[in-house]
C-alpha cells in the first residue's frame, strides 16, 4: 500500500521472457491513455451522486413538468456539454404537438380500395341492425361492393379504381366489426 500522493512503484523488467513475471508485469504496466481513461473512470464514479444543474433542471421538467427550472439554467451563462445538449434536444422534440391533417405527399394506391371496403363493412352492418339477422346474404354484399367501388373511384379519382374481387376477399377476411 502507498500513502495518499505517492505514485505507484512498479515491479523492475524481468530478464527472463518466458517467465510469468514477465506476464505479470506486462499486464500491470500502463501507458498515458491507459492511465487518462483509468483517471477519468474513477472521477466519473467519486462524483457519481452528484448532479448538474442541468440534470437537475430535465428532471423538473421531465418528471414534475415544470419547465421554470429548466429555462432559469438556459437563460444563465452556464455552457452545456454535448450529451446535455442532446438531452435538451430530445425533450424539446417530445414536447412538439402534432400536426393535424393529413401527412403531406401523395396517397398511396389503396386508400381507394380500403375505403371501399370500410363502405362495404358499414353498409353490412347497418343491413344487420335493420333486419335483425346475423348473416348478410351475398347477393346484398355484392350491391354494397358495387355501391362502395363507385363512391371510391368519385372520392379518389386520381388513383385507380378498386376492383370488386379485392374488395370482396378483404371483406370477407375482416371479421372485425367496425365501431359507431
């Protein structure tokens, strides 16, 4: 053991190569960087109960949402190191409201098929409510799948028209019922 301030005596080279001194030496030794990293490591862990202020202000903001903490520290001249910046970065993004609409950019090539078939599943449903049965016959899926087809090809005229038997397998896949 050595007193606080005295540096570490290293063990003299072994002459021997082959000797497990040697290893043992070897594996003991440090370079700079070795010693730099060691250095910061064991700072990092002495001084790991502490917080920043920063960190302390995230989580006011985080945790208690409240943000006067948060904005007192960025308004003083403290400097923020990098992982605080990112920190900061990625709450300022979760607290971004939405857009409402529609994402920009074109429709993709089902929206007119899906809305046909979605048609198709309310007219069911409201043929089920109105004659108090459990089974839609075909015959009126197949005029709803018509009614729904030409609806879609008005609403989205642009994309291409939807044909029958794709709307008719993916009405029949779903057995989902479609909430009022």
């Amino acid at each position: 053991m050595t007193k606080k301030g005295e540096p570490l005596k290293r063990a003299s080279k072994p002459k021997d190569k082959g000797n497990l001194q040697l290893q043992a030496w070897l594996s003991n030794k440090k370079g700079p960087i070795e010693t730099a990293a060691y250095m910061e490591a064991k700072r990092r862990t002495r001084n790991a109960w502490k917080s920043s202020d920063f960190q302390t202000a995230m989580h006011y903001a985080v945790t208690l949402k409240t943000l006067e903490p948060l904005a007192k520290f960025l308004e003083s001249k403290a400097l923020l190191t990098r992982s605080d910046r990112l920190t900061l970065a990625r709450f300022v993004r979760s607290r971004e409201v939405p857009k409402v609409g529609r994402p920009r950019g074109p429709l993709s090539g089902n929206v007119a098929q899906r809305n046909a078939v979605y048609w198709v599943r309310l007219g069911q449903q409201k043929w089920l409510k109105e004659n108090g049965r459990q089974r839609v016959p075909t015959s009126v899926t197949v005029v709803l799948i018509a009614d729904a087809i030409n609806l879609a090809s008005k609403a989205f005229p642009l994309l291409p028209k939807p044909r029958a038997d794709d709307v008719r397998a993916l009405v029949n896949k779903a057995s989902r019922k479609i909430i009022e």
